[in-house]
C-alpha cells in the first residue's frame, strides 16, 4: 500500500508554520497598556517594548496618590517569581520602575502594589514577553 507523502509533508510543513507564528510572533514586541481597578485606585500599566532582558514599566493610579509602587514579576508555569521593583515617582500619579529583568520569553504577570492613603492594593497583568 503507497502512503500519501505530499499531503502528509503539506499538513506537517502547516503545523510548523503555525507554531513558528504562535511562538515568535513574526516581530519585535509591541508596545502593551492595560487598565485595572482596585479600590480606591484606577491603575494603568504599560510596557513599551516587553523583551528578555531588562524593562522599563509606567504605572499610572488614578484616585489617592499611593506612597509607594512596586511592580514583581512571576512565571508560574516554569516557576519564576522575582523580588518586587519599586517603581519611581515620575510625576503626579505616574510611576516608573526601569530594570525589571525578565529572563525569558513567555507569558509573565506582573503585579503591581501599592501603599498609600487609599490603603493596600494589588492588580496584576498579563505580560506576554517574545
């Protein structure tokens, strides 16, 4: 019995074309900004170019000003959870925390604390890094 190979090699040349789109994306990082609320606070996150490497995040709060930002990465599916980064005042409700390493591609969360008059709070976000 002769077995099909050219539409066996077509289906499988397929397969690795799409994994290859769903892993590497076809191109550099995009920029991400997302919006969540805990709160008292209206929190903003943006990465401008997620990448391995280190990484500058803009925190953005809107309602009490917080005392203190930090942002902490976390991997869960390989395990990787790093020490928070505290995130620099850079205007009225604007912070930036710069060098937050993230050691490989893959999807991060990044949560993000704050402390202040409006109390505690924490809101994380989907990171996805290529």
């Amino acid at each position: 019995m002769r077995r099909p190979t050219l539409p066996i090699a077509v289906v499988v040349l397929i397969v690795a074309a799409g994994a290859g789109w769903l892993l590497w994306g076809g191109g550099a990082a995009k920029p991400t900004a997302q919006q969540a609320v805990s709160d008292p606070y209206t929190v903003r996150f943006a990465a401008d170019e997620p990448r391995i490497g280190g990484n500058t995040f803009t925190v953005e709060v809107d309602g009490p000003v917080p005392d203190t930002v930090t942002v902490a990465p976390v991997m869960a599916q390989m395990g990787h959870a790093f020490a928070p980064v505290p995130a620099a005042p850079d205007g009225p409700g604007r912070f930036r925390a710069t060098g937050v390493g993230l050691p490989m591609a893959g999807q991060w969360e990044i949560t993000v604390s704050l402390r202040g008059p409006g109390g505690p709070a924490q809101v994380v976000f989907p990171l996805l890094v290529k």
